[in-house]
C-alpha cells in the first residue's frame, strides 16, 4: 500500500466531528492565544524559568520533567503554543468522539470551547510548563477513551491517567468529568441497557481509582529513590500526615459553592466571572435542560426510571467531579488555573445538544440559540483570555522600568565597581508600581499580577539576572541577614529616597524594606529540588 493510499485510509477512520474539533480547536486556540504565543511575558514563577529541568518529584509531579523535554525545558512561546494546541486539539477530537457528538458544527464548537477557555489563558502565563500540561490534558482525555476499549485499553487507560497525573494532579478532574457525562450520554441513549450503563458506570470507577492508585505508587518510588519529601506546597507535604475524611461533607458542600460562584456570581474569588458570563451561563443551563427534556420525550425514556434517577444522579456528581481538586487537595482552594475541567460543563450542552440534533421541534429553534450561546461565549473567552495578557504584560513594562532605573542607580553608586556583589534587601513596594486600569480587575489573582512581577526578595535576582543580563548574583542568606542587622543599613532611607543605594564594606546596599525577610523553609527546599 502506498504512502498516500494509507494517509487517505487512516484519514477515512477519523470521524467528521472529530476532524472538525481538531483543527476548529487548533484555528481558534492561535486566534485566542497569539499574543502568548508571539511574546514573551514572565510571571514571578517565570523568572527563573527561562531554561528549567523542571524536576517536580518534590510537588508530586514526577512526569513534568519528561514531559517537559518536549520544548527543549526552554521557554519558547511559538513552539510551546504549537506543540499545547497539537495536544488540545487530539483532546478535543477525542472528547467529542467520547461524548457521541457527531455533527461537525457542534464538534467544531467543541474544539473551540476546548481551546478559548479562560483556565488555559491562566495556563499560559506559566508558558514554561504550558506545553507539558496540555500533554496532561491528552492523557487525561485519552485515558478514559481507552479506558472504554476492551481489558487491553483499560490497561493502557490506567497508565496514561497515571502518567497525566504525574504532570500535573489536577487534571483527573477532567477524567472523572468526562466521565459523569460519558455515562450521562449512555443513559440517555435509547438503545443502552441497564446492566450495560451499570457496568460501564463500575469499569470506569474502577479505571480512576486504579489510575490514582498507580499514580500514587509511581510516587513513592520516585521519592524513595531520589531521597526526597514532597514539599509543603498547596497541602502536598500534609498528604502524608493522613486524609481527614471527616472534612468530607463539608468539602463536598464547599465544590458545590465554588462551582456556582465560578459559574454565576461576577468578582468572586479564583474566578474571572462577569455579569454577561453569569448570563452565558444561565442560557447554558436552559439549553441544555431544553435538549434533555427533549431527548427523554421525544425517545420516551421517562418510562424506565432508572434512566432520569440515573440522569439526575449524573448531574448532581458532575460538580463535585469538575471540582474534585478541592477534594484531593483540601487544604488549599483550586486556582482559576486548576479549573479547566470546568469547561466539561459547556461540553455537556453540546453534548445534549447533539442528542437532539435533528428533532423537528427543536432544528429551528434550540439548536441555532446552541450555536449563537457558543459564538457569544468565545468571544467572551477571547476577551478575558486577552486582558489576562494585558495585564502580565503591563506589569512586565512596569516592571522592567522600575528594575532598568534600579540598575542605573546601584551603577550610578559612588564607589560601585563592575562586578561588585549587590545586597538589595527587599522585594518592589507596592505603592511604588499601581496598575490604573479597572478592567483589568476582573481577572486579578497572583498568577496574573496587576503592578509587578517581583513579589519577594529573590524575584528581584531573577529578573536583573535573567531578564535584563545583568551580573547580579543574589547573596546567600547570612549575608542578607548581616547586612540587614548592620547599623550602617539600618540609618539608610527607603528607596528610592536620596542615600538608599550605598557602597558598604566592598558591596552596593540597596534598602528596599526595613528588615530583610528570611527565606522560608519551602522556597529554600523548592530551590534545591530535584
């Protein structure tokens, strides 16, 4: 068989939808994301990340170093953003093929939500790891479609859940997302069984915990041969102080609450929710019970109980499961970041939607509304994907003119020598740098600074040393602590008052704060992990 007679037979196998959620996901995720992928725009995490091993054993994310390799551990927004959209968009085309959706419109759509959503614009101000977790997502995705295909492929489904687990945790909520709504497709499905539905419903519960299990074990090697402990980040350090189950209710109650404000109430904590979301949403939710209520009435599956019991069981669990970070992680509340499962609920009205595509009731009315509810949805998630740049990129102009006037007056110092070690004690005041547009509000968190990228002390470091090249060697911490204890450092001014860069006992001193601030525990053991 020749080369193109097996691309077109291989091409024949993959399904119009699926061709459409692909390349829709593709197309609409460079159209979204252009501007990440055409700068370079650091957050404080991004400092040092210039080229990064990326060796997060210590995090419990013992994959993210292979997966890493991919992009040479180098930050390359062009090739980061190539390699992530590849990943998303065979995401996509499995998802919609997980999820039944045969209409190219709807599959296309899909792609597009997959692509748009804000949590991955979040995704992409930590570029240096972006590439590494949409591979998480295809794994996440592709294991449960494996999952499905036969002992074999339930194997291989455990293996890749594992290994998109060990990227990065949190996207087994998309796993268990997709499958609250693989189930929920199969009850709607006039041709399943109920001993079929019960037994996918147990294959796949059995898949996430083995998943996990393999996860968690793959785990413990790595920290017993790297001789390490995870690190107090998020609650990982207190995972092996034991699970407190008696938390459980009101962890659960607490996913509910966060689903609802993510979804429905504008300003509302690790959220970029705005009136006009809240109101996306609200349609959302009325199309989809429009389609629901049509499937179970046009096919009359009303009269097997176990199929709406079923249904509403699905729907009631599909919060928890989006949000099912909160629950694996109760000591620390999910970041709008760690939130891209949330995007299986946009997935659910196109889902339900294409259940329904072709009913006469609904062809000439719900269905448009569904295509015009996801038009106006991607505009918002372009517009919100779009002021989380501008307002990284602001902070980094902000940023890069407070640390050049920095610079220019440590070298401006009588006395400074090239090479001269630097003791700049304090991180950049924010009062010094305010960002003055408001709506840039809506998508405030501290991944997404609104002044500076120099947080702490050490940022400081990071960016005269990596951003601007600069040979300014961060001190280790006795000597800041000697400097900052001195008589000499304490009868300076604040900068950038007249007298606080000054040249003390062969080193330029710059006095930024009252007292230098020692590093914690964790910073010092996240800078020398491996």
């Amino acid at each position: 068989m020749s080369i193109d007679a097996l691309g077109r037979r291989l091409w024949q196998k993959i399904g119009p939808a699926q061709r459409a959620a692909f390349f829709s996901c593709l197309i609409a995720g460079y159209l979204v994301h252009l501007y990440a992928f055409a700068n370079l725009i650091p957050n404080s995490d991004g400092l040092s990340r210039m080229f990064d091993l990326q060796q997060m054993t210590v995090s419990g994310r013992w994959f993210l170093h292979y997966a890493s390799a991919l992009n040479g551990f180098t930050q390359m927004p062009a090739v980061i953003g190539l390699l992530s959209l590849v990943f998303l968009g065979l995401a996509a085309a499995l998802a919609v093929d997980l999820l039944s959706i045969r209409s190219r419109v709807l599959g296309g759509l899909a792609g597009a939500v997959m692509a748009a959503f804000p949590a991955l614009g979040y995704t992409y101000l930590y570029m240096f790891t972006a590439s590494a977790y949409a591979l998480a997502i295809l794994l996440a995705v592709l294991s449960l479609w494996l999952a499905r295909r036969g002992r074999l492929g339930w194997v291989l489904g455990v293996a890749a859940l594992a290994l998109s687990m060990g990227t990065y945790q949190v996207y087994v909520t998309l796993s268990i997302s997709l499958a609250l709504l693989v189930i929920l497709n199969e009850l709607l499905n006039p041709e399943s069984t109920f001993k079929g539905t019960l037994g996918l419903g147990l294959r796949l519960m059995a898949y996430l915990a083995a998943g996990a299990a393999l996860y968690y074990g793959v785990l413990l090697i790595f920290l017993e041969v790297k001789d390490l402990e995870l690190l107090d980040y998020l609650g990982m350090s207190a995972v092996s102080g034991g699970y407190p189950f008696a938390k459980l209710p009101g962890l659960a109650l607490d996913c509910y609450k966060q689903v609802a404000a993510f979804f429905f109430r504008p300003g509302s904590a690790n959220s970029f929710t705005t009136g006009p979301m809240a109101a996306l949403d609200g349609a959302a939710m009325a199309l989809g019970l429009v389609c629901f209520f049509a499937q179970m009435s046009s096919r009359g599956l009303w009269k097997e109980l176990w199929r709406p019991l079923g249904a509403l069981a699905m729907a009631a669990l599909l919060p928890l499961g989006m949000d099912f970070g909160q629950i694996l992680s109760p000591w620390s509340a999910p970041t709008p970041m760690m939130k891209y499962s949330f995007v299986a609920a946009y997935l659910a009205v196109l889902m339900l939607a294409g259940l329904v595509d072709g009913l006469p009731s609904l062809s000439r009315g719900a269905l448009p509304l569904t295509a015009l509810w996801a038009a106006a949805l991607l505009l918002f998630c372009l517009n919100t994907n779009n002021l989380l740049y501008t307002a990284a990129q602001q902070a980094h102009r902000a940023t890069e003119s407070y640390a050049t006037r920095l610079l220019a007056r440590i070298e401006a110092c009588p006395g400074y020598e090239p090479g001269m070690e630097a003791a700049i004690v304090g991180a950049v005041p924010p009062e010094h740098l305010q960002s003055q547009v408001d709506s840039l509000l809506q998508v405030d968190h501290y991944s997404v600074p609104q002044d500076s990228v120099l947080p702490l002390n050490k940022h400081i470091y990071y960016y005269l040393s990596q951003w601007l090249n600069a040979p300014v060697g961060e001190l280790g911490e006795e000597a800041m602590k000697a400097v900052s204890s001195s008589p000499e450092f304490q009868a300076m001014p604040l900068y950038p008052r007249a007298g606080s860069v000054q040249v003390l006992d062969g080193r330029v001193v710059v006095r930024m704060a009252e007292a230098y601030t020692p590093k914690s525990d964790y910073e010092i053991a996240y800078e020398n992990r491996r």
